[in-house]
C-alpha cells in the first residue's frame, strides 16, 4: 500500500509540474553575448540555505528566481548545488524513486534552460539500491536538451560533460583528493571541476584546499563548489560555495567566494581561457604554494 500512494504521490508532482510550467512564460534576458576567444564563460554558482518546500510551485519559482538574478548579471553557465532535489523529495529509498524524481527535476530545468537561453549544470543525486551508491548528474543544455549520466559508485572513470565552450567534469571530495583520477579528466581536456559533495565544514577550508583549491593550482584549471548550507536532512552544513583558479592568475588561487559559510548567496565570475603557463616554473610555483597552505594549517 505504501508504494502504492507514493507513486500516485510522484504522479501527482509530475502532473503538478507540467501544469505549472506549461503556464510559466520565461522572458529571456537580453545582455551581450558577445565574448572574446580568450573568454571562456560567465559562470554562476548557487549557493541555497535549505528550506523544506511545501510544494512543486515553491521549488519552481525559488529556482526560477535564483537564476533569473544569475542571468540579468551576464550569465551562461549556471551550477546547482549537490543534492537539491532534497528540497521536495525527502524520502527517496530505491532506483525506482530516482526515476521519477529525474523526470520531474528534468523536466523543470530544461524549460528554465530553455527559456533563458542558457546551461544549467544540475547538480547530483544519489541513492542507495542494493548496497550500492548510484549517482546521476545533469546537464540542461539552451535549446531545452538533457544530458543525463548515471554511475553506479565512486572512483569509476570520470564524468565529462561538454558544453558549446569547455568540458567540465564533477567530482566529489574523495575523488578530487586522487590526483591520478583528476589528470586523467585533465587530459581529456576538461577545463571545470566542479565538487560534486557537501560542504566539509571545516572553517579552515583545509578540506577544500586538499581537494578541489589544490588541483586547479597543480593543474591550471578552474573549479567551482556549490552548496546547500543550513539545517539540512543530513545534519547542519556549513561552507562557502566558491569559484577556484590558478594561484598566478588569482590571488590565493580565489576567483570569488560566497560572502559567508551559512545563507543563499549567489556568486559570478567571468572566466577566460587559461593559456601559456604550464611551463615547469609556474607549476613548482604552485606546488609551492600549496604546501605553504598546508603547513600552516
């Protein structure tokens, strides 16, 4: 009986969600699009303090508005937090559930994307099924279209996505420490790494700058983490959602970050491609700066 109401439950939100977007009218925002070859995206990060929503039409007008204000800034690249859809689907326990929960989150982001004329990077999800972590990840390309990956537990090959600009692949924090497991998306030309995980809490951030800080240094690309922050379903999260890049370019190898670890914070950074410093004197000086960093935390 209890998986009975539960499906008719998602039926009911797949039929609520049609309903609403069918109504919703996107106007896209006009800004130039017009970048040099040396730009490489405007990029938009979501950073979203967790609120249980009540229903479909909080979490599509939330959405909505959050990467309304990313877009009226010059944005074409927007990033989601991991785990989102735990705004609306609070009990999700097998593959079964996964299914249709990626129907209806697919089904709104690819109108948002389409609408505003933008990539919408949407995040992870992952469940357990058999005594295995299955993980899924979402690209909503403008013209509406969906690019799904799925994977079946960590340290597999990495994800890559492409964009009509760079590759980008999601990680989570145990995989960004592998540096072996990062080079090989590296050598596939992927340009973003996006930390595909919750925020450690560690005020120090000595998580992030094992992780995510560290191998845009050794590796001259950018990376970007996301967060969902505040008193969540898996416990109170603190952390600061931010955008990483080459110590030479940047100063402490921040391009921007959120203004605190707790709160809805937007951030936006234009990024232009990185070239003519993988030479071995920029690279010892990275790796210098990174063990600078750890030794003093």
């Amino acid at each position: 009986m209890y998986f009975i109401w539960k499906k008719i439950k998602y039926v009911r939100m797949l039929s609520e969600a049609g309903r609403i977007l069918s109504g919703l009218s996107i106007t896209r925002i006009e800004h130039d699009l017009s970048r040099c070859e040396e730009q490489m995206a405007d990029v938009g990060v979501i950073q979203i303090e967790y609120v249980k929503m009540r229903n479909v039409k909080d979490f599509i007008l939330t959405s909505l508005n959050l990467i309304r204000d990313l877009v009226v800034k010059g944005c074409d690249f927007i990033v989601l937090p991991y785990g989102l859809h735990g705004f609306l689907f609070h009990d999700p326990k097998n593959l079964k559930d996964l299914e249709r929960i990626s129907e209806i989150f697919s089904r709104i982001f690819s109108k948002i994307a389409k609408g505003f004329g933008i990539w919408i990077y949407g995040g992870e999800f992952r469940f357990k099924f058999k005594d295995r972590t299955h993980r899924r990840f979402f690209l909503f390309s403008p013209s509406g279209k969906i690019e799904v990956r799925t994977l079946s537990g960590e340290m597999e090959n990495p994800p890559i996505f492409e964009t009509d600009r760079f590759s980008f692949s999601p990680m989570s924090s145990e995989e960004l420490k592998l540096y072996e497991f990062v080079k090989m998306a590296v050598m596939k030309g992927v340009k973003i790494l996006i930390r595909s995980d919750h925020p450690s809490g560690n005020s120090k951030g000595l998580e992030e700058r094992k992780g995510l800080w560290s191998r845009c240094l050794q590796f001259n690309i950018y990376g970007v983490s996301a967060y969902i922050v505040g008193n969540t379903p898996w416990g109170v999260l603190r952390g600061q959602s931010g955008i990483y890049g080459p110590y030479w370019i940047f100063k402490d190898g921040v391009v921007k970050k959120a203004k605190e670890d707790f709160g809805t914070s937007l951030i936006h950074a234009k990024l232009r491609k990185i070239t003519g410093k993988n030479d071995r004197l920029s690279i010892a000086f990275n790796y210098g700066r990174i063990l600078e960093v750890m030794f003093k935390e």
